[in-house]
C-alpha cells in the first residue's frame, strides 16, 4: 500500500474557534458552492443540480447514513467505498437499485474516490482509528464531509482534522444527529434560556458493557466450550492461552485485512475484534465511552453554551480488563470533571444511579433527555415540540434533518448544526476520561491551548503511533 500523503502543518497547535475561523474567512464562508459534479452555482436543488456526494466505509453505520441520503433530492451518491467486498457489493447493489441505474462505481481504496473531480462531498464511516487519514485527506481534496463520532481516535488527531477542515474551508456535518430532534433541542434551549437557573451539575449517561454485536462474543465463547475451554467473558481472553489461539483465525478472504488495520498496531485477526467489534478493542476503539460521548456530551455542551470550551480537571477510573485481552475496552466507568462557571459533571457507564441520556441540574430546577424521553421539573415544558417562543430569548440553531442540513450547507456555505469544532470539544471530555481511566490520575486540562498540564506521561496518550507506511498528517 503507498504512504499516506504528507501535509505540512501551518497553524499552531492553539485551534481557534469557529466565530472566529468565519470572521477570518469573511465573504468566502457564505459564498455558494460551485458544485463540480454538474457545474451548478446556484443554491437550489432539481435533478439536473445535484451535490455528487461518495460514500466511504459501507459497513454497520455507513449503510444506515447513505440509506438517509438516497431520498434526497439534493444528492446523488455516484461512488462508494469499502475494503470489505462483501460490503461494497452489497452497498453498490442499494445504492444502483434506489435509482434504477449502474451509474455509482465502486472502490477499494479510498484516495481514487477522492481523486475524482466531479465529488464534491463525502460521507465517512471507517473505524474509530481511520478517522484522520481519511478526513484530512478528503478536506485536501476539497471535499465536504459528514464525519463519524467521535471525530478521531485521539486528541491529536482531532486537532489535525480541525486544522485541515479550517485551512481548506470544508463543510463537516458531525454524525451527531441528536442535535436534529425536536426533544434534544427543547432540552438544550431550556437550559440555554435560564429556565432551570444557574446550573450546578450535568449528568451524562452512557451505555455500560461491551454490546455483542451480531453475537460474535457468544459465538466465540461457544466455539471454546467446544474445545473444552472455558471463558466466562471476551475480557478473560488473552494471548498465550488456548483460548486466544482458538480464536485467532485467517481473515475472510472478502476482508483486505493489512488495510483494515492500517495505522493501527497489527494485531492477528479475530472476529470478534473486527467489523462492529472493533469497539471494544483500545487498538482501534475506545469502548462505549467514546462511542457514545459524542451524543451526550455534545447535548449537554450545547445546553451549556460550552460548544467552544471544555473541563478544566477530569478524574476517575473503571473496571479495566487486562490491557491485551480481547475485549479491552472497560465495561463500567465514573467520571467526575469540573466545568467553567462552577459547573461539574459525571459521565458514567454502567452505574444505575447515572440515567441514560442528560440531565443538567440547575437552582431552580433540572431537565432531563434521552432517545426515549423527557422530563423535567416543570411538566409544563413537556408540552410542545419545542420550547414556545415566548419562553426563547436564545434561539439554538434548529434543523430538523441532520443529513439534509449537511446538504444545504454544501450549497449555502454555511455553517452545519454540529461543525467539525463542536464534534472536536464535544469529544475532548471522552478522550481526557480514559486518560485518566489508563493513568489512574487527576487529568488537568488547558481547554484554551488544548493541551494536558503538568503530566509528561499523561500528554503522550493525547497521540499514538502510526504503523509504517501510515503517518499522521
């Protein structure tokens, strides 16, 4: 496989923030885009006029975001990549049926989709450690991109795809499409107008656990008690032992293995380690914290009015299995992190009294949300789709379809609901989490120079390695 391209960094490590990224950039941001795909410049949408947008990593969560393109008639997804053939042929087979033609042409490698001229947007959903390869090469190519949470594997990296989304004046539509329904916007704006007091403390709550996906874990653990090897978990299983030889197989022949790996550290393959199940995996995942932490954290910064901020001092711990196991990743964490203004938060995974979703606590009241619900001290605020306008003094950014704000931003050149800096702040708390979870120390955090301080040994996880030809741009 060839080297990544390089990129020399010419912005400081200090990021500034989107406010003043669009004072900066001045008329350009709301300039309409020339559209290459049909040579459009005008803003509205028809057939004849439409974003040609590719699609990158077909696997569980690529599948369900192009699934949200296909009925627009803003787009028309021309490519699609994957270095599972199985999943390319399948993608190819969804996206040329939708529209009654064989006009989308699939890729194994990433950089001759991005080498086409007439794309002019991209939707990218490669694992966790993929993410800044793909993206920054994407925003060097001038693509427009919605981007998977959390928005890179590390902080570094994170900062390396805000710099390359900022230097090339890139749309990013972060996948964090809470920020598009009705219950969560509500939510936020309660707390944004006042109407809960000054708050005191935030709860985030996140899955605990490590999901077993398409049953791979029970299948792995049958497969041993087959072989007289008993395991009651994935998180017992490490090399050395009869069960991890039992486990470590030839990848499918589909699979481009070395590629799916790619920057990370090559490790044999399993399949439960692999598609959906890279998750739970430290080399190429980071649990459910980070997984989710890019939901709810972002909603609870956005209530906050903490979209461009972020915690001053994190320290907890969890239930770490053995570093080299094949599940590694910890089942149950508690956080406790300390905020601007006095605020304090717990992020937590698996602890009963943390409830799913967010619940900011103010003087004068609380509210709370999730996917399947809303409460609030005033059961009045249950009333209405969003919060009456009277009772908005601060109106938050409203989109009602977070694949088709995506599109109209490509057009308008505007900035999206969720810009790549709020997916960059809304992560930062997760990374800086399980810092602290691996160093079992307090993590104190500069948010403005974005940088941990007084801890050699807890910076150096800020970044990681890259495994040869793979660099970092």
């Amino acid at each position: 496989m060839p080297k990544n391209s390089g990129f020399e960094d010419t912005l400081p490590l200090r990021l500034f923030n989107r406010r003043h990224f669009l004072k900066a950039a001045g008329s350009a941001a709301v300039l309409p885009v020339v559209l290459r795909g049909h040579a459009a410049q005008s803003s509205g949408a028809s057939a004849n006029n439409r974003i040609n947008l590719g699609v990158i990593g077909m696997g569980w969560q690529g599948t369900g975001n192009t699934q949200s393109f296909l009925p627009s008639e803003d787009c028309q997804v021309v490519a699609a990549c994957d270095i599972d053939a199985n999943h390319l042929k399948a993608a190819l087979k969804m996206i040329n049926d939708n529209y009654g033609n064989e006009d989308c042409k699939g890729y194994h490698d990433y950089r001759e989709l991005l080498a086409r001229d007439d794309i002019d947007a991209v939707m990218i959903a490669v694992p966790d450690h993929w993410h800044e390869i793909v993206s920054t090469e994407a925003a060097r190519r001038k693509k427009d991109i919605y981007g998977e949470k959390p928005l890179a594997h590390t902080i570094a990296e994170q900062q390396s795809i805000v710099r390359a989304v900022q230097q090339n004046r890139i749309i990013w539509q972060m996948g964090s499409w809470q920020r598009s329904v009705p219950t969560f916007h509500k939510a936020a704006e309660i707390v944004r107008n006042g109407l809960i007091g000054t708050v005191t403390h935030v709860e985030v709550g996140l899955p605990g656990g490590n999901s077993d996906f398409d049953d791979v874990g029970k299948e792995a653990l049958a497969k041993l008690a087959a072989q007289g090897v008993n395991a009651a978990s994935l998180e017992q299983v490490v090399p050395g032992t009869k069960a991890w030889n039992l486990l470590v197989t030839d990848p499918p022949p589909e699979l481009d293995y070395n590629t799916w790996i790619g920057p990370a550290k090559m490790e044999p393959y399993m399949r439960a380690r692999s598609h959906k199940s890279w998750r739970w995996n430290y080399n190429t995942g980071a649990g459910e914290l980070l997984d989710w932490i890019g939901h709810h954290c972002d909603i609870a910064h956005w209530g906050l009015d903490f979209d461009n901020s972020g915690p001053s001092e994190v320290e907890g711990s969890g239930e770490l299995p053995p570093a080299n196991a094949v599940w590694n990743t910890a089942p149950k964490y508690r956080f406790e992190l300390k905020y601007p203004q006095g605020v304090t938060m717990t992020i937590a995974g698996g602890h009963p009294d943390i409830k799913g979703g967010v619940k900011w606590i103010g003087s004068e009241g609380w509210v709370w949300v999730d996917r399947g619900g809303f409460e609030a001290s005033n059961p009045a605020w249950k009333q209405g789709k969003y919060l009456p306008r009277e009772l908005r003094k601060v109106k938050l950014y409203t989109s009602s379809n977070h694949q088709q704000n995506f599109l109209d931003c490509v057009r308008t050149r505007q900035s999206t609901v969720t810009p790549v800096e709020v997916g960059h702040h809304s992560a930062i708390p997760g990374h800086l989490c399980l810092i602290s979870m691996l160093t079992g120390k307090k993590i104190r955090w500069d948010a403005k120079e974005e940088k941990i301080v007084g801890d050699a040994e807890a910076s150096k996880l800020t970044t990681r390695e890259y495994r040869a030809p793979w660099k970092m741009s």
